[in-house]
C-alpha cells in the first residue's frame, strides 16, 4: 500500500506530521533580539524596524548600544526547524515598556521564552522577566556578549538576576550562529524537562 495520502493539492507524506512549538525571544531595549531571530531563522526573518527618531529621545535609551538606530515597533519572527517533528516559530517582542500590549498578544500560545540579557544592564532584566513570569511563561536566560564586555560568571548572573536553581542560563552571542543555537537548544531540554 502506498504510504503517501493525495490531496487537491499534491501529495503529503503519512507520518510527516510535524510539531510547531512558539518561542519568545525577548529581552530590553537594545539587547540583541534582532540580530538573534536574523542569526537563526532558516528563512528571510520579518522584521518591524523603524528608524529612531527625535520623539524617541529620552524614552529609547540606546546606552550599551551607542550605534542603534533602528528599534523593532511590532515584532521579528523567524523559523526553525530542530528536527523532522519539531519546528520552533521564533517571535520577537520590542524591548520597551510601551509595547506591554503586544506582549499580552504574543505571549498566547508561547511554549515558552528566551530571555536575552546585557551583563552590563541587568536591571534592565528585571521588567521584562516580570512580564514573562506574570504570563507564566517558562524561560531561559541567554546572556548576550557585547564586544568589549568582561566576562562575568554565570553563578553571578544567576545571583544578580535572583533566578529560582532550575532556570538555565547560558552565554551567548547573537550574532553568532552556534552560539545562539546552544542557548535554543538548552530552553527546549528545559521546557521538555517540565513536560514530563
């Protein structure tokens, strides 16, 4: 017997089924959520960015990132596909507080987070994981390496940032493509953990 089912369309291969799995990569202002959907999407990522203006002086503070002139006013999405029955849909949020609607929006559905830090801005952190935890969404922190900046201990990271013991973090950097792809694949070891 045939293993292939026809449709209208063409033909689809029986047990081909594959799971789509929602991912947030989230993080402050300036952290690097763009540059790490670009790094990882398998295809051309969209993106939402719009040149700063002069009415964003004051409000988007692009210290740590002195040469930011663009800022993501919606959302970045890309895809991933892990393996032949797990894709990940990669959203990104903006990073400032005036945007708080459309994380309720994108945060539906979410299997969970990736959360992108500065070393030198953790308490820029602090917003935005209350937003993760206030929506109950599972995370991971991926601390984004900026050229310039000291290495700083995970254990300090952790403790900096008062994360619970079973909450990974990993370093990372976005621009780079192994890289970001270990701090991925170490939320998904952890949201499967959860699920079993």
């Amino acid at each position: 017997m045939d293993s292939r089912l026809a449709s209208g369309d063409g033909v689809y291969l029986r047990n081909s089924v594959q799971t789509a799995a929602k991912i947030l990569v989230v993080g402050h202002f300036a952290v690097g959520k763009t540059t790490f959907i670009g790094t990882m999407s398998e295809i051309p990522p969209l993106r939402t960015e719009e040149v700063m203006t002069q009415a964003g002086a004051g409000i988007d503070d692009p210290k740590g990132a002195p040469g930011k002139t663009t800022t993501t006013v919606a959302m970045d999405f890309g895809r991933l596909t892990l393996s032949e029955k797990l894709v990940l849909y990669l959203f990104g949020t903006p990073g400032q507080q005036r945007f708080v609607q459309v994380w309720e929006d994108m945060s539906r559905g979410a299997l969970g987070a990736l959360v992108l830090v500065d070393p030198e801005r953790l308490e820029d952190s602090f917003p935005v994981m209350d937003l993760v935890e206030h929506y109950g969404i599972p995370y991971a922190i991926a601390v984004n390496r900026f050229d310039g900046t000291p290495d700083h201990p995970l254990d300090e990271i952790r403790e900096a940032l008062d994360l619970l013991p079973e909450t990974p973090v990993v370093m990372c950097d976005a621009r780079d493509e192994r890289s970001s792809a270990d701090s991925l694949i170490t939320l998904v070891r952890y949201l499967q953990t959860r699920l079993n």
